[in-house]
C-alpha cells in the first residue's frame, strides 16, 4: 500500500527563495505554518496537516531552504543555514503570502524559525508551538560545555565542524541522516518507505552546503549572511517570547532532553503552557501528530 504524500505544487516567490509548500484546507481559514526541521521534510506533518484542514485552517507547509523543491532565485546568494535566515525566511513567506497573522507551529530547525518570528515580529505570530521550548541558539555561549551526555548527542555536529562531515554528508547522506532518525526517535518504528518518502528532500543541491553552515555557524565557527546580520543581532539578546505559546517536549528525545516548564520559563513572558509527551522522540509532530495538532487547534481557537 503505497504512503500518503503532501503535494508540494504551489510555489511562492518569497524573499531570496522559490518555496515550493503544500497547501491545504480554506483559503478563508485561520492560517497556519507547519514547519519542518533537520533531517527531515514537509511529511513530519503528512498525518497532521489534514486534521488541522479539516479543522478548518488554512494550513501551509514549506519546504526549508536546502530541502525538497525549494531553491535559491540567485546562484550569488549565501547557502546559509544560520538561525536568522530562517526566521527572515518564515517572515518573508508570511508576506508573499499576503497573511499578516498566523499560528506558527514546528520543531527543530523548524520551529527555531517560528521562535524567531514569535520574539522578534509578534505582531505576526497569533500563537506559537513549539518543541523543545525556547529554540533560539545563544552564540554568545556556544563554546560554554554542556554535561557529557549532552555533548555526546551532538557528536554529528561536531561531525559537521569538518570537512570530515561535510564529505560524509555528501557522500552517503540518507544513511548518515537514517542513523539521526533512529537515535533521536529510539521508540519510533518507522520503515524504509517512511524515511525515503522524507529522504528524497536531501537530494536538494543546496542540501549539503545550508546544513554544514548552520552546524558551524551556531558556534561562531564561520561568518552569517550579512543581509541578516542585524536579525542575527537582536537574537543574541534573547528576546522573550510574549506571544500565546504551547511548548512540546517528547520524554525520548534523543536530541535535546525534556525540561521541566520552569526550566524556560524566564523566556516567555505571555501565556505558556508546558507538555510532556511520554515514550515520544525528537520528531514529534509525526509521532504524535494528534497531541501536536490540539495543540495547534488550541492556539487557533483561542
């Protein structure tokens, strides 16, 4: 039986890129941005996307800049992957677009995007869901040590702190990306037909360049794109994020460990709830599309 797929046939000039996105449900409804993260694709949302349409939203799932159909409009622009580009990404989408509020809602790279845009443009952002809670990098503190089981969880991004890693990545990057899968998400079942229906994203030309920029830029390894260096500036002062937000934290997480609600509390100053979701991983969304999308509903209706 063949799997279900979200169709990425609308494409959408926005800002430096050609985004191709699945849209779904009214185009009168209450709009909704899913985004996706590293290494993954628009189908983290493939069974949640149609309960959010149904629901009523407008629902928009973008490709990232790197992943599937999404390319850059000119050859001379930086192949960033750095924190700001994606918030500037999310927020010139927004415009093309034409939706001057919407419920931001991702994870991991995804949701670092909709963290950007909650703190830095609320006037954009109805509600925020997002994973991992307050996902904004602290540069500034990029070289400080974490505890050594931490620091072993991201050996692929010191992996990618060298040429080492980039030609691992281009070399033989699904099976370099499955292992991610099956580490970060160690209560997951998936098949081969779920990883390759996400894995025929990294095919992407810019794939290889906008991943190994983001892990080195993220501690000040290498320089950001000056077009957003001033977005790059206001988010090392950590600004709080005032918007209604729902945070997500999978307890098998194999990427970031859960956090206690008052771990991250000081980094939101509008009204927040907290959840936990036992037995589920990094890749929350797809795993558990129906909590991720109450979640979602919540904020909308609100």
């Amino acid at each position: 039986m063949a799997l279900p797929l979200l169709n990425a046939d609308t494409r959408v000039r926005a800002g430096v890129l050609d985004v191709a996105c699945h849209m779904a449900g009214p185009a009168d409804g209450p709009p909704v941005l899913l985004m996706h993260g590293f290494p993954y694709d628009i189908h983290a949302y493939v069974d949640m996307a149609p309960m959010l349409a149904q629901g009523g939203c407008r629902v928009v799932v973008p490709y990232l800049r790197g992943y599937g159909g999404t390319r850059f409009l000119d050859a001379a622009t930086p192949r960033s992957g750095e924190q700001a580009v994606l918030g500037a990404d999310l927020l010139a989408l927004l415009d093309a677009l034409s939706i001057e509020r919407a419920v931001l809602a991702g994870y991991d790279w995804g949701g670092r995007a909709a963290c950007v845009v909650a703190a830095l443009w609320p006037q954009r952002c109805a509600g925020l869901v997002t994973v991992n809670s307050y996902n904004l990098q602290n540069i500034a503190r990029a070289m400080v040590p974490d505890t050594p089981e931490n620091e072993q969880r991201l050996w692929y991004q010191y992996l990618f702190h060298s040429e080492r890693g980039r030609a691992a990545l281009t070399q033989d990057r699904r099976a370099l990306c499955r292992r991610l899968w099956e580490l970060w998400s160690p209560t997951w079942a998936f098949d081969d037909a779920t990883f390759e229906r996400s894995a025929a994203a990294f095919d992407n030309p810019d794939f290889v360049d906008v991943v190994i920029h983001s892990y080195r830029h993220r501690f000040g390894l290498v320089p950001g794109d000056p077009a957003v260096a001033d977005v790059e500036r206001r988010i090392a002062a950590q600004p709080p994020i005032t918007v209604p937000t729902i945070s997500l934290d999978g307890t098998a997480d194999g990427v970031r460990p859960w956090e206690p609600a008052e771990a991250n509390a000081h980094r939101f100053s509008g009204p927040r709830q907290h959840r936990l979701l036992p037995g589920i991983g990094h890749n929350l969304p797809q795993e558990a599309p129906r909590a991720f999308a109450d979640a979602v509903l919540e904020l909308v209706r609100r």
